[in-house]
C-alpha cells in the first residue's frame, strides 16, 4: 500500500482530526477526473468553438486577437503552464498576466486598437481581484472577448459569463472545486480545459494524448507519494523547484504548495534552470531540498543535466530529485531519487504539467503531516484562507 493509499484508508474520524479530509482525496481523484473535464468540454465543443471563432481566432493571422491568459496565484499558474501550447496551435500572441496586475495596471498593460481574447481561470469565480478585473475591463473595454473556466458553478464570474454577449463560461465538475484550503485537482483540470481549447478543432487526436496522460497520472501517484513520504522524513527546512519552459509553471506551482501546506515551516522558491545560477542558486545549502523537473527536449534537458551536475559536485543541498516524463538510462549519474511517469516520448513538455505536478502537492501534503500541520487546514494563525479575502477595491 503505497503512502497515499494509507493516508485514504484511515476512518473519517481520524481523517477529520487530522486535517485529511480533502487535500489526500483531491490529489488522488486527479487523473480520473481529467476524463471528466474532457467530457463536459467535448459537450460544449460546438459553442466553444464559436465563440472563439467570434474573437477572431478564425481570423487570418494578421488579425488574431493578443490572448491573455488570467488568474491569481495558483489559477496564474495555470495560464503560464498553457501559454506555449496555445500560442502554438493559434498562431497568435498569448501571455499569463496575473489578474493582480491587471488589477492595478490594466491601462498600461493594454494596447489601444488591439483585438483581445481575455481567458480567466478561477477556482472559486469568487476571488477579489479576479472579479474586479473581470467587470471592470467588461465596462470600461467592452470590445473585450472572455471566457472564464472556473469550478465553482455559484461563483460570481460564471454567474456573470452566462449573461452572453461577449463572455462565455466553461464550469468544471463541483468534485475538482477543492474543498482543501490548497488548490490541487482545480489546478490540474484548468490545465487540461486549457489543452481542451489548444485543440477545439481537434479533441479526437488531443484525447489520445490525454488518454496516455492519465495512465501515466494513475501510474505516477503511488510512486510519487512513497518518495516525498520519505523525504518529508528528512525535515528539509528549504526547497527549490525548477523547471524550464512550461515546467517552470510546474516548478513555481510546487514551490507555492509546499509552502503554502507547511505554513512557511517549508521555505521555497522556483527558478529556471539556467536562471537559478545568476543569484538564486546563494540560498541551496544542505537543509535544501532540490526538484529538477527535467525537459523531455534533448537540448534543454542537457543545460538541466549540467545544472544538476554542478550541484552534485558542489555538495550544494543534500538530495537532489529529478521528476522526468520517460525514463532515462543514467539518471544516477545526477539525482539521488528519480521519478518517471513513463510517459510516451512523444508526449512533449507543453502536456506535462498535470502529470508532474502531483509530486509538488504530495510533498506539500506529507511535509505538512511531518510538521504537524492539517492538510485541508494548514495556517494556523490565519495568514492565508482558501479564498483571498479582505482585499479593498480601490
């Protein structure tokens, strides 16, 4: 029985007790519930494909609307983990600008005369800024297209987006709208409503590759948890995750996962991997725990590879762990543990993000445990809630 699987046996009474009513749950439902968000999508395909056809993705390249990908947070990540995949498949320009900024610089972030296609990505619907930001560009640009995947059917973005006109809603399933206080099958879902909407046109072929993600989910979960089970035994104090491209997303949402579970107990931060060596690399010393979420791209997995092997060299921090899509005959050579989905090779980075990211909220959810926090529940003093709250408008 793997770790994951123990915490899921225990009694509801101990699970309450002990904060492990939600979090464990929500993390082991993931790859059955990619299927789920497939399915809603495929439903709606007709209407979706519409609408963006309507904010000139059917448009001539010339004419293609700057797609902007929004959220706070963990829902900001989500747009960074999609932004390569669907600049490619629509041929135009698309960035993640966190709601937070739009919040307070949405005019300078704007330019006059430009097509826009504005995608926000909420858990809730319910966030302060993400509602701000959302009506307030409706009534002050109102030439702005939006769609809004969320998980929460009451939020009030959905509620709004079903006015028509310019804005379409896509609620997920109520069971990926997280009850724990860490988003964690929310994030996940968003990503693959996101890969939805890379290939509108093409949900056939995109369901082969989502097919081969969940086998993968499903055979990486038991694995992943037994190794952060045994790390969280080890009390690392400090963290840091990188990755490169899309993963960088992936490395940034782990980063604020453990940290967000461990109350701050865990220190994190993410990088690039060629970034961490122009001044964050200062802070890796041997209480840190080291994740290399590592390129299936031959290039740049080499720069990765190095990266790791100077570390290892230097005796910089005591573990390092490389979190792979396919298996790769030498990895001893430059981790000391070394987790592969196993993964088609044909499945590239722009994918992984769903797959790879379990491993940064298991290690949130066993390091919790290890010190002595509840999972569904881990800010004892308040410091954070599971929905942002108290933000004034101004």
């Amino acid at each position: 029985m793997s770790a994951l699987a123990e915490l899921l046996s225990l009694g509801d009474e101990e699970k309450t007790v002990r904060g492990l009513t939600h979090t464990p749950s929500e993390i082991a439902q993931q790859p059955d519930t990619w299927l789920t968000t497939f399915e809603i999508f495929q439903r709606k395909q007709a209407q979706i494909a519409e609408f963006l056809s309507l904010a000139g993705l059917g448009a001539s390249s010339a004419d293609r609307p700057t797609v902007f990908l929004i959220g706070a947070g963990t829902s900001d990540y989500v747009g960074q983990a999609l932004a390569n995949l669907l600049r490619k498949h629509w041929r135009c320009g698309v960035s993640a600008v966190p709601s937070t900024d739009l919040l307070t610089h949405m005019d300078e972030l704007l330019l006059p005369e430009r097509k826009y296609l504005w995608i926000s990505f909420s858990r809730s619907g319910e966030s302060p800024e993400g509602v701000a930001v959302f009506e307030a560009a409706r009534k002050k640009y109102p030439d702005i297209y939006h769609l809004v995947v969320s998980c929460n059917a009451n939020g009030r973005m959905i509620r709004v987006s079903a006015d028509g006109g310019r804005a379409l809603g896509i609620c997920l399933d109520d069971a990926v709208n997280d009850r724990g206080l860490a988003m964690t099958s929310s994030f996940s879902n968003m990503v693959i409503s996101g890969q939805c909407l890379a290939h509108v046109n093409d949900l056939v072929r995109y369901k082969e590759v989502l097919l081969q993600l969940v086998q993968a989910g499903r055979n990486f979960l038991p694995r992943a948890a037994d190794c952060a089970s045994e790390l969280a035994k080890d009390a690392f104090t400090k963290a840091c995750f990188v990755g490169s491209g899309p993963l960088r997303a992936v490395a940034t949402e782990s980063a604020l996962k453990l940290v967000e579970l461990t109350a701050g107990k865990t220190m994190t931060f993410s990088e690039s991997a060629l970034g961490l060596r122009h001044g964050p690399m200062a802070v890796l010393d041997r209480d840190t725990l080291f994740v290399c979420f590592l390129s299936g791209n031959r290039r740049i997995q080499q720069y990765e590879r190095d990266l790791l092997n100077e570390i290892g060299k230097k005796r910089l921090v005591r573990s390092r762990v490389v979190v792979a899509g396919s298996e790769i005959a030498d990895h001893d050579s430059f981790s000391e543990h070394y987790l592969t989905a196993g993964m088609a090779s044909d499945i590239g980075d722009d994918y992984r993000a769903p797959v790879d990211v379990m491993f940064g909220q298991l290690l949130g959810l066993f390091f919790s445990l290890q010190w002595k926090l509840r999972p569904d529940s881990p800010s004892p003093n308040g410091a954070i809630s599971r929905v942002v709250q108290h933000v004034s408008i101004h």
